[in-house]
C-alpha cells in the first residue's frame, strides 16, 4: 500500500522540488513564478493548477459587479424604508438580522444556504446550466432560461464569498 523511499530517494525528490533550499528562497522563487502566472502542477494527476483555477477566477469576476450590485440595492431600500421608523420593532429587527448575518462565518451561511437549495429545489446545487446564451425565440423561454442563470448565480455568490 505505502511505500517508503529510500534516503537517496528522498533527498533526489527534495532536490528536485526544491525543498532543500531555506523557506525564504522558496518564497522568493514561487512569487516569481506566480506573478509570471505559473501555478505549478497538482501532486495527484500532474495536471497544471491553472487550468483548475481560471474557470472559477472568470465566475468570480462575473459575480463581483453582481454581488456588489444586489447588496448596495438591498442596503440601500432597507436604509431608506427604515430611515423614517428608526428605533421603531422592524428597524431593530432588520439591524439585528445584519448584525448577526455580518458575524456568523461564511462558511455557515454557505452550509445553511446549501442545505435550504437542496431541501426546497428554488436554486440548483450545481454548477453552470450547459445551456447555451444563444436567443430563443420563444419570450417564455428566455425568461426561464434568465431565471436558471439567476438562479446559478445565486448559488454561485454563496460559493465564492468563502472562497
């Protein structure tokens, strides 16, 4: 099952990886590296980490504007309908609700997130549709295909705020 590499064997792989050099070279050489973009390559499979991490850098950069978007407007209804009621019941709820959602963890939000799509069946639990953004023909259509990409984006937000 395991198998024990001789010394000579190790010291070759430590050599060849670059682990016998202090921490701060190794540092200085992977920054290099990383601002020339190379990644490096996975342990299991040897497959470049670039080709694993740019998919989910072009959605993170979708759902920036998205995100930002959908919160300031959420902040700003809710700052402008609880502005006239300050002190008021709703407007100590609504304060409190943002409290504890900006201290709770995102990974916990993301779990409960999770956990609420897969039990309802209101958002997909996986990725992308491989539908294609070709126009349909058909108004009904592209509205449900705009509300599946909603939907996914949705899903989306949640997965990369704690990422």
């Amino acid at each position: 099952m395991g198998q024990t590499l001789s010394p000579l064997q190790l010291a070759c792989l430590c050599a060849h990886m670059q682990l016998d050099r202090s921490w701060r070279v190794q540092y200085i050489n992977w920054l290099g590296r990383f601002l020339r973009g190379d990644f490096g390559v996975t342990l299991q499979g040897r497959t470049c980490v670039r080709f694993l991490v740019i998919p989910g850098f072009r959605r993170t950069l979708t759902l920036i504007p998205i995100s930002i978007a959908a919160s300031m407007s959420a902040a700003f209804a809710l700052g402008v309908l609880f502005s006239s009621r300050a002190g008021s019941k709703p407007d100590l709820a609504v304060a409190s609700f943002a409290l504890f959602m900006a201290s709770v963890p995102p990974l916990a939000v993301l779990l409960v997130l999770q956990l609420f799509a897969f039990r309802t069946g209101l958002f997909p639990v996986s990725d992308l549709p491989a539908r294609s953004m070709a126009p349909n023909v058909f108004a009904f259509a592209n509205f449900i295909f705009i509300f599946d990409q909603f939907q996914h984006m949705a899903k989306m937000i949640t997965l990369d705020q704690i990422g």
